[in-house]
C-alpha cells in the first residue's frame, strides 16, 4: 500500500488518537467515490481494524483501511485544512487531477465526536 500522509493531517490523526485514551488505537479512515475530487471520507478512532481492514503505518501513525480504501488511496497523500469555512481530509492523487480547480480535494468534515 502507497500512502503519503502530511504533517497537517499526522498532527490530526495524532490529537485524534491521543484524545481517544485508548493506546494503541488507530484511525479507520472509510474513502468512497463522491464528493468534489471524487473522494469522500468518513473516519473515526477503533481499538482494532474492523473484518476486512488492513491495518497500515504511515510515519507511526495506525491506518485501519477497508478494500475500496486501499484501492482509492494508493498512491494518494492524506492532508489536513483548516480553513474559517471547512475542516477536514484532502485526498491529493496524482492519478487523477479532475478536480483541481474546485480546491476542496474531497473534504471530509470531523463532527462532534469525531466520527463523520
């Protein structure tokens, strides 16, 4: 598996992670087709993978992705913005640029509680 994931978001995951009080949690990070970049996201902080996860490390950080996670993120770099008008995930994948003039990249916005 080919992720990149930048400081901004290693920064999210990592408060995330830390917030949740359970060591050795990871983010389980569900990416469908949909959204402006053609990537939506829902994710939230699991003890463990869930059937059919692959638990990946990215830069320390635990990744639980389900196949069609694996197969929208490979090759993709995960970011994080924080903007005044949206919070969230950007997907950037080289492979496809259909959206590059949109500038959201496939926002997945973190509800209260942390789980989208």
């Amino acid at each position: 598996m080919n992720v990149a994931v930048t400081p901004a978001a290693a920064k999210f995951i990592q408060r995330l992670l830390r917030l949740s009080g359970a060591p050795g949690s990871g983010l389980r990070l569900l990416v469908r087709a949909g959204g402006c970049s053609g990537l939506a996201a829902e994710f939230g902080v699991e003890a463990m993978p869930q059937p059919g996860d692959a638990a990946v490390e990215v830069d320390g950080i635990k990744l639980f992705l389900p196949a069609e996670s694996r197969l929208l993120l490979d090759g993709a770099t995960i970011d994080f913005r924080e903007t005044p008008a949206e919070t969230g995930f950007v997907f950037l994948d080289p492979k496809n640029n259909a959206c590059a003039t949109c500038g959201t990249g496939g926002m997945a916005r973190e509800p209260p509680g942390g789980r989208h």
